[in-house]
C-alpha cells in the first residue's frame, strides 16, 4: 500500500510541477530566451518566477528537514552529502546553461512541453537522451580502463 500510495504522490507532485513550469512560462523557449536578452527584448518575468521558487523551497526545506525525522513515504531523507566541486560538475553546468541559453529549453519544460506535439521537441528530447546514455557509456569505460 506505502508503494502504490507513494507513486500517487510522485505523480500528482510531478503534475503540479508541469503546471507551475507551463504557467510560469518556462516552457516556451520564447520566454527564457527573452529572460537571457540583457541587450534586447530581456523579459525579467522569470527572474521573479526564479526568487519565488528558490523562496518557497528554501523555508519549506528548512522547515520540514528539522521536524521531521525522516520523510512521510520513505524510511529516510536522500540528501546529496558531495560538496566539491569537480570538473564534470563545472563541465556540466556550461552545457546545461549553453543548450538553455541556445534553445530555451532545459529537460523538465521540454517534457512538459511534449504535449503540445511539437517535432523539434522530439528530437530535442531524443538528443537529450542520446547524450545521457552515450555519457553513462564514456563513464563506464573510463572507469573499467582505470579499473583494468
């Protein structure tokens, strides 16, 4: 019953998640890459959308991790314990900001927006896929060679 009732849970969190990213608008690559124009058209809509999401997160954080012991459908928090930074932190991140400031788009509003039926999309996603597997791929030999 804990299983079924914690998918129902994830399911209606990820639901409200595709709301907020659609009225928000950070799921037309419009609007973000308006929001990225200081020079231009800069749209600072999603800068407020941004402070109030980072707002929210950080007191809900702060006040459900000190008075809870652990979380209602799992046995314990999964915090990230890594602080460090390293290079595949740092070469991950200028991807990440290079492909959203290129396109856009980022995963969460590119699913979200898979609705819309939307060909550039697909192949946005298909792309996004190929890369996290053939990464997955690369890390896997690095790590055998170095094993080996």
């Amino acid at each position: 019953m804990r299983g079924v009732r914690q998918v129902h849970i994830t399911f209606l969190a990820g639901v409200l998640f595709a709301i907020g990213l659609g009225v928000s608008g950070m799921t037309r690559p419009d609007k973000v890459l308006n929001f990225l124009d200081f020079t231009g058209a800069w749209d600072p809509s999603l800068a407020g959308v941004m402070i109030g999401a980072i707002l929210v997160y950080g007191v809900a954080f702060r006040r459900i991790t000190a008075r809870m012991q652990r979380p209602l459908l799992l046995d314990r928090f999964s915090l990230p314990t890594r602080t460090d930074i390293d290079a595949r932190l740092v070469l991950g991140s200028i991807l990440f900001g290079v492909g959203w400031g290129l396109l856009g788009l980022c995963p969460g509003p590119a699913l979200t927006s898979l609705v819309t039926g939307d060909h550039a999309l697909l192949l946005f996603i298909a792309s996004m896929l190929v890369g996290m597997f053939g990464f997955n791929v690369i890390l896997a030999r690095a790590q055998q060679r170095r094993g080996s």
